[in-house]
C-alpha cells in the first residue's frame, strides 16, 4: 500500500513510516542494495499548489466556500486525495534528485 519499492532492486526500500518522514528533500539508503533512494516531490508540489488555491479561492467575494460545510468538505476531499497520492507515490533514486 505505501509503496516503498527501490526503483534500483524492486525489493522494500525502507518501513512507510521513514516515506512520511523523509521527504523528498533528503535521502535514504534501501536496506537491500544501500542505494541512495527519496521520496517524488510531484506530490508534496502538486499538496501546495492545491492548497494555496483553496486558501485564495477561499478567500473571494462570492465564493461557495463561505458556507461551512462546502469548505470543509472540499478541504477533507482534497486532503485525502492528497495523501492516497503521496501514499502511492514510487521512490525515486537519490541521483534523480539533483538537476
């Protein structure tokens, strides 16, 4: 489920816990092969974009967010597809990561 195959070996890179906190920032070693592997940033990108455009159409004149319930369920909706992304999201090598 939270997809943490080595794009190297194919085998488990690392337990899901260290995806959630490692980032696409930093890398890790795969526990099998020992290479270098991290996190895709497409999906913590693709998080903020989606958020700052909920917080600016939230903040319009006339928008459907002012009621309540439409803005917590578009927040809820988008949250959660944010998270199943990232939780399916491959790892990459850790030399993919450098432009």
């Amino acid at each position: 489920m939270w997809n943490v195959t080595c794009p190297v070996c194919g085998k488990p890179a690392f337990k899901w816990i260290i995806k959630v906190i490692l980032g696409p920032a930093k890398t890790a070693g795969c526990r099998s092969c020992r290479a270098e592997v991290s996190v895709s940033w497409k999906p913590l990108m693709a998080g903020v974009f989606l958020f700052v455009a909920f917080v600016l159409v939230g903040s319009m004149p006339d928008t459907p967010f002012l009621d309540t319930s439409v803005a917590v369920a578009a927040f809820v909706v988008i949250v959660l597809g944010w998270v199943a992304w990232f939780v399916r999201a491959p790892l990459v090598k850790g030399d993919d990561l450098k432009y």
